[in-house]
C-alpha cells in the first residue's frame, strides 16, 4: 500500500516522497499490515477554504483523508493534493516547514500521532 510521506532533509527543505507500507499477512477479511506503534487518535473537521502558511508539523503522525482532498506544499516547491481516502505520513518537524490548504470541501480526516 502506498502512502506519502512528508519529511525534512539535513538542510531543512521538506520533501515528498512515496512510502511502500508492507502488507503481510492475508486472511478471510483481506490482507493486512504487521501491527504499527501509534499513541492515539485525534478526529478533525477541516473548512473547504481552511489555509495555513508555513508551518512545521507538530508532532510525527499519519494523516487520513476521509472524505475530501486538501492540497499540500513542501518548501522544495511540490505540490500534492492527498485525495480522498489517502493517507500521509508528516514527519518535517523542524526546517522550513509546508503549506496547507482546502479545496472547497468540508474535510473530515483522522490525525495517528507516532512516536
């Protein structure tokens, strides 16, 4: 399964990539990954005009996408927009940080802080 992966180089620039999350095991309700560390789970509601400058992320963590898209910008100038259904891994916790945006829909998503 394929997810992105928002992380931060030795210079400070955030940088996109793709991460490969293996799965392993199969069974009667389909195939599954190994059990991943996680400390919790926050609900969120996002407006569709909801932006946000330049900021680092809080804490490392998986984001999911519910229902809507929002557009994200790392400092090395990529632009993805996460659609719906997709998840990221934001981990530029330092360094130039990365801008956020809605794109015109209420956004429901579920933020997975990891250590």
């Amino acid at each position: 399964m394929r997810i992105h992966n928002l992380y931060v180089d030795e210079k400070g620039e955030t940088h996109f990539r793709d991460v490969e999350i293996e799965l392993t095991e199969t069974g009667p309700d389909g195939t599954i990954s190994k059990l991943l560390p996680a400390t919790g789970i926050i609900f969120r509601m996002t407006p569709g005009d909801w932006v946000c400058d330049w900021h680092s992320t809080t804490r490392r963590q998986y984001v999911v996408n519910l229902d809507a898209p929002h557009q994200v910008t790392a400092s090395d100038g990529e632009t993805r927009i996460i659609g719906a259904g997709e998840i990221y891994l934001v981990e530029d916790l330092h360094g130039k940080g990365h801008l956020s945006q809605g794109l015109g829909k209420l956004r429901h998503s579920l933020m997975i802080p990891i250590d």
